[in-house]
C-alpha cells in the first residue's frame, strides 16, 4: 500500500510515464477553461491511467490540483497546454465554434422515386 493521495496516484509521472495517461476534459456550459480556444468550455479533467493489469483508473482534479500532484510540473503544464492551444483553421473554417456540412445524396438508388428523377442534373 503507499501513502500516495489518490489525486497524487493520478497525476502524470515523467519521464517517461510510469503508466499511459489521458486528461479528458469535463465539457460543462460555465467552465473557466476554454478547450482548445473554442466555444466548448471546462473546470475539471478526468485523469485516466492504464495500469498494468490492463484497468484503468479515472480521477477527476481541477487543473492546479494536477499541476501541484504531478510529479514533472512541466509535463502535466504541456499536456494542460495542448488541451488549451487554439486549433487552426481548416479548409478555411475556423475550429473556434461548430461548424455544420451536409451530404446531398443524388444517386438514383438512394431514393424510391420509380425512376422519375434519375437524371443527377434534375436531382
């Protein structure tokens, strides 16, 4: 048994990592952080650990509270700063707010029409 607090057992441990670690976000409307530079927004991250018996273990800490029990404070600061970093635009879409695309499907088979609007350009 150690004498490890619980939030301690979670924190990131490098280098290297003694076990794989995960932060997940807390997505929730009045979050005081904002995930990467978007409109989705968090307070709290699930810390999640693969142990070696292939379990895992999942705990939940406000950011300073991970800063102050890891034992790499820099590691546990870029992992904090990647979640944080604003995305770049893609294909000339900004990522700081959802985005919507739709699919038009025109291929006669997707619809049962009886063959009346089988030309793609009347489609």
């Amino acid at each position: 048994m150690t004498d490890r607090r619980p939030e301690q057992e979670a924190a990131p441990r490098v280098p290297p990592f003694a076990v794989p670690t995960w932060l997940r976000p807390v997505i929730v409307p009045s979050g005081i952080h904002r995930l990467a530079g978007g409109w989705a927004r968090f307070s709290e991250l699930d810390v999640v650990q693969r142990q070696d018996t292939g379990s895992y273990t999942i705990c939940r800490m406000v950011p300073d509270a991970l800063m102050a029990a890891s034992d790499d404070p820099n590691a546990a600061s870029g992992m904090l700063d990647r979640l944080l970093a604003p995305r770049g635009d893609f294909c000339g879409l900004p990522m700081d707010r959802p985005q919507l695309m739709g699919i038009l499907n025109v291929t006669p088979d997707s619809f049962s029409d009886g063959g009346r609007h089988n030309a793609p350009a009347r489609a």
